[in-house]
C-alpha cells in the first residue's frame, strides 16, 4: 500500500497534466483533453474507493489521531 497511493496519485497529476497540454496545443479542435479530464476523474474516484476498500479490509489502519477533540 506504500507505493499503490503514491503511485496513483502521479497518475492522475499526469492525467491533469496532459490534459492542460492538449488544451493549449489544439485549442479545442480535439476531444484529447476531454479524455484526459475523464481518466483523471475515473482514477481518483477508483483511488478512493480502493482506501475504502483497503481500510475495510485491514491493509491500512487509522492512526488513532482524533480530529476536533481537546
């Protein structure tokens, strides 16, 4: 699980990445960039429900830290 999220996450800052570069190189004449934005939404929502999925489990824990609570 240690490389999994990292891993992940620079996936989809790629996917973000080449979607502004298919926005400024072809100025709307192509649906690349459409395809770029719609990979990057596919693969955080995949991350996410793959943390759900890993918490459920027991890959991963809580770290017990208690938010709001003095």
């Amino acid at each position: 699980m240690k490389w999994i999220i990292p891993i992940a996450l620079l996936m989809i800052v790629a996917s973000l990445g080449s979607a502004l570069y298919y926005m400024m190189k072809d100025k709307g004449s192509s649906s690349r960039m459409v395809h770029s934005l719609m990979l990057r939404i596919g693969l955080s929502i995949a991350l996410f429900i793959g943390i759900l999925l890993a918490h459920y489990f027991g890959y991963i824990e809580a770290s017990g830290i208690r938010v709001g609570v003095n």
